[in-house]
C-alpha cells in the first residue's frame, strides 16, 4: 500500500490514530479523502459545542486541518461532502450547512448528500462531514 499516504493532524488526530486505529485522511494520487470529522476540539477531540450549529461550524474547521494536513489546500478543492445528522432536523440542519458551504467554498458548489442517523460515535456528536478533494499535481496544486 506504499502508494496510499495516510495522515493524521496534530492533536486528536494522532490521538484517534494510535487510540481507534484510523487515520483522518488518505491521499491517494491526487485525491485526498477524509475519515468522517466531527464538530470536536481538534486539539483534544473531547470537547463537543452544544448546538448543532456550532458543531457543524467546527466540523467544517476539522475539514480544513484534515485537508491541510494530508497536502491539500483545503475546501477549495473539495468536489464530494457528505453529511451525516443525528436526528435529521431540517430547520437545524439545513440554514448551517448551506452557510458553511458558502462561507468555506464560495466559488463552487460540490456534490453533497445529507443523510439523517440514528446515531454517531460519541453519544455528543450530533454532526459528521466526510469529503473528497482533488488536488492536482505540478499545476500549483489549484
């Protein structure tokens, strides 16, 4: 598997690597996608925000390091997102998601499934963003 290039960003990353055994991203030629991230501390991965809104708003943060650290840009070069919603409320949902999606990415629009769930990992995770970015090689990495 030399040609799969695993990572994972300082703090919980490393953390969730050595604990759970799963890195946050895998850059594979010139894609990189992302393990699911969620609206946790990246530093510590303990602490979740209290609204759903804000657990979004930091999931997206997580994206970026993710990205960032795997030898991306960042949401820039995302073409796929999806999103998984404890309890899919779309009043709570929807207004934050399409914020952040042209707050982070406000010269395309990706592809983006939201999907409702039961359930995440941690009983506080009401939110979970898993990407695909693009990231071409020797063209200044646009």
């Amino acid at each position: 598997m030399s040609h799969l290039t695993f990572s994972a960003y300082p703090g919980y990353g490393e953390k969730a690597k050595k604990d759970y055994s799963y890195s946050q991203a895998v850059k594979i030629g010139d894609l990189i996608h992302c393990s699911g991230q969620g609206g946790w501390d990246a530093e510590t991965g303990s602490k979740f925000a209290d609204t759903v809104a804000a657990q979004i708003e930091q999931a997206f943060k997580n994206v970026e390091l993710a990205l960032q650290n795997a030898g991306g840009k960042g949401w820039e070069q995302v073409y796929r997102i999806a999103s998984y919603h404890v309890g899919f409320d779309a009043e709570e949902v929807l207004g934050p998601m399409i914020g952040a999606l042209k707050q982070y990415m406000p010269n395309h629009q990706p592809i983006w499934t939201a999907i409702g769930v039961e359930k995440l990992a941690f009983p506080e995770m009401k939110v979970e963003i898993e990407v695909s970015a693009h990231v071409p090689s020797g063209n200044g990495n646009s």
